[in-house]
C-alpha cells in the first residue's frame, strides 16, 4: 500500500512542478551571496502565446557592511525551447532558466543559481 500511495504521489508531483509555467502568469527568482554583496534576480512573467511571455526583471545588488544598494530593471520577451525558458530583458541582457530550475544570467548585475517558481498563489 505504501509503495502505491509513493507512486501516485512521485507521478503526481511532475505535472505539479511544470504546471508553474503553464498559467498565465508565473514568477522566478533567485538570490547569490558573493561576499559582502547579496545579488537577488525576480522575474515576472506574463502569457503572450503558447510557449512565450511578456517578462519583467529586476537585479538588485545589497551591500550588507554598508547598507547602500542598486538595481536594474529591464523587460522583454521570453520563450520556451527545448525545456529551456529562453529571457531577453534589455537592457540587463539574456537569462536562461535550466529545466532543473537553475538560472544564468550574462550579466554581473543578476543572480545565478537555482531558482523559486510560483504563480503568486
């Protein structure tokens, strides 16, 4: 029985996981200590069509010992391909978000690593 109730939930749990990406509007983000800095990258994410997004990012960098701050926005499209999502938000550069939940960035500005999804729910 408890190896029944284990498949029913390991099979469930998959849809549940990339259902995220499936509403209409979906969030990401992620935050990187490197050092004294804290860098956070949130990611909104807005159904333009199948497979693409409206997108709005935001970087921001902390300085813990002084308390002084900045941040970048940019917006743009998204699309998936290959279980990638694929993000240009200029002028902050291009994201990709890994099907294993991880993100890069091509920019210093933004955190790497892996990332929380949500609907905002």
């Amino acid at each position: 029985m408890r190896a029944l109730i284990l498949a029913v939930a390991l099979v469930a749990a998959a849809p549940a996981a990339a259902g995220v990406m499936d509403q209409a509007r979906w969030s990401a983000g992620t935050i990187e200590r490197r050092g004294p800095l804290t860098v956070t990258t949130a990611l909104d994410f807005e159904r333009a069509a199948p497979g693409e997004w409206r997108v709005r990012a935001r970087c921001e960098t902390r300085d813990t010992r002084t308390g002084r701050w900045s941040a970048r926005t940019g917006s743009g499209v998204a699309v998936r391909s290959m279980r990638m999502v694929m993000i240009e938000a200029a002028p902050l550069g291009r994201l990709v978000l890994f099907p294993d939940g991880e993100l890069a960035a091509n920019t210093a500005a933004c955190a790497i690593g892996a990332a929380d999804l949500g609907t905002g729910d």
